[in-house]
C-alpha cells in the first residue's frame, strides 16, 4: 500500500515520516470500501435482495442475538488470550491472525448449512472468534489485556467496523464514531476499573454495548442476507466468515494503529496528521 504524505508540513512534522505512513495505511485500512460492497461482489447479487429475504421477525431477533453476542465476547475473548506483555508502545509486534481466520471460517460453514437456525448459533461464537482477534492485535500494538480501556477500545471496532466515506457521509467517519461514543466509554472504563464485569458495573456497560451493536447489527445483517442467497451453502458461507473475520482485523489494526501513535504524541497531534493527510482510498 503505497504512503500517505501530509499535505501540511506542520502537522506531519510532529510524526516521524514511518510512524506517518503508519498512520496513512492506518487511515486507508479505516476507510476501505464497505462490507456490503464486498458481499455483493462475493455472492453475486445485490445484498439489499438477500436482507428483503430475512423474515421480519428474524430481524427482531437480531437485535438481540446482537447485544447478547456482544455481552458474551467482552466477558469471554480475553480469557483465552495468554497475559499480555509489556512492549514499547513505538514497536508493535506481529498478531497471528491465522487461527482466527481458520476457526471464524468453520464458524461459517455451520451457519452457511442451516441457515438462519445455524445463524442463532454462529453469530455468538464468531462474535467471541472476531473479538479474540481484535484484542490479539491490540497486544501486538502495546496495549495491555489488563486495561479496561483495551477492552472497551476492542468494543469499539464492533461499531468502526466498516463504513467507508461512501455509505453514511460524514458520521460514519472514524473520528466522528469515537466522539459519538466518548462519554459512554469513559462512563464503562470507570465502572470496569472499580467493579469489573460484576452485575454492579453492567448498567454503563450495557449502555454502551447498545450504542456498539446498533452498528454491528447492520453487518450481521448484511452477513445474514448473504448466507440466504440461494445456493450459498457451507462453502460460501465460510467463505463469507473469513471475509468478515478479515473485514474486522483489518479495522482493528488501523484502531490500534491509531491508538498507539496517540500515545506516543498525543491525541491532538495524531488527528492534525491525520486529517492533513492527502489521497485516501
């Protein structure tokens, strides 16, 4: 991917020219094109015809399949990851997002063969799958699995995830969502420190996960509307999970890009980079 140069001196200057480019692939990989795009392009047909497919009922539904799924991968990803360690924030290490793609790809090859019955069952677990994978990356960029704040920036790419300039115009922009829900994870990064996910501390929590997933429920169900294109079947149906899975690291690792050039310079200092940045996707 070719580097992003700052169209205003004073800004780059404050980033060193790789932790520039760093920022510039970071800001192309935030700003792809948007996951129904790419469906479309896979299944071989206009996605808005698959989600007219969806029984209204089932649509309902998801909003809390949603919600659930969420809820469950905050509680459950990061016990499955070893501790963290501690690396300078300026030297991200590698993720190794291999397993991920291959069990996320399993994960959909079930809901691919029974169809919405196999959905109720797939989403929670890929959700767990893509939330693991994204707190693997954020290790590799420094942060600690520790911090609720790691957390809760991981929740955060559930609602980043995928909306290019494109689909919504301007909120749909990734500073524009982390300003929409600043409050209410400064709110959840104060109730997790003190009581953790105890039932004391799930009211900021859960106001926060219903903000997050009413963003993600629009990918599960351009994911959903995939899947009942006629004919998918379990090898499609893998093959639309590992795109998804793809979709979410690739979002991840521009999130926690980000996140670690602001800890490096400032928050200030990196969006000044950022938006003096010229080309984009």
């Amino acid at each position: 991917m070719p580097a992003a140069h700052s169209a205003d001196p004073l800004a780059g200057d404050r980033l060193s020219a790789a932790d520039l480019q760093a920022l510039g692939e970071a800001r192309a990989l935030l700003e792809h094109p948007s996951l129904a795009a790419r469906l479309s392009t896979l299944v071989g047909s206009p996605l808005e015809k698959g989600i007219e497919r969806l029984p209204a009922h089932w649509r309902g539904r998801l909003g809390a399949l949603t919600h659930e799924a969420l809820l469950r991968a905050m509680a459950a990803a990061a016990r499955t990851l070893p501790p963290a360690t501690s690396r300078p924030s300026a030297q991200p290490a590698t993720a190794s997002p291999r397993l991920h793609k291959v069990l996320g790809s399993l994960s959909g090859a079930g809901g691919g063969a029974f169809g919405l019955a196999g959905l109720a069952v797939e989403i929670p677990l890929s959700t767990v799958l893509i939330m693991r994978a994204i707190l693997d990356i954020a290790r590799a960029e420094g942060e600690s699995l520790a911090e609720p704040a790691t957390r809760l920036a991981a929740l955060e790419v559930f609602a980043l995830g995928g909306n290019g300039r494109s689909d919504d115009g301007a909120e749909s922009g990734y500073y524009a969502v982390r300003a929409a829900l600043a409050s209410t994870v400064s709110e959840a990064a104060r109730h997790l420190a003190q009581k953790g996910l105890s039932q004391e501390g799930a009211p900021a929590l859960l106001r926060l996960i219903t903000l997050v997933a009413a963003r993600y429920k629009v990918q599960l169900t351009q994911k959903a509307a995939g899947m009942l294109v006629p004919g998918i079947g379990a090898a499609a149906g893998a093959a639309i999970n590992l795109m998804f899975m793809n979709h979410f690291q690739a979002v991840s690792r521009g999130h926690f890009t980000v996140r670690r050039l602001e800890r490096r310079y400032g928050t200030e200092a990196v969006r000044a980079a950022w938006n003096a940045l010229d080309g984009g996707p």
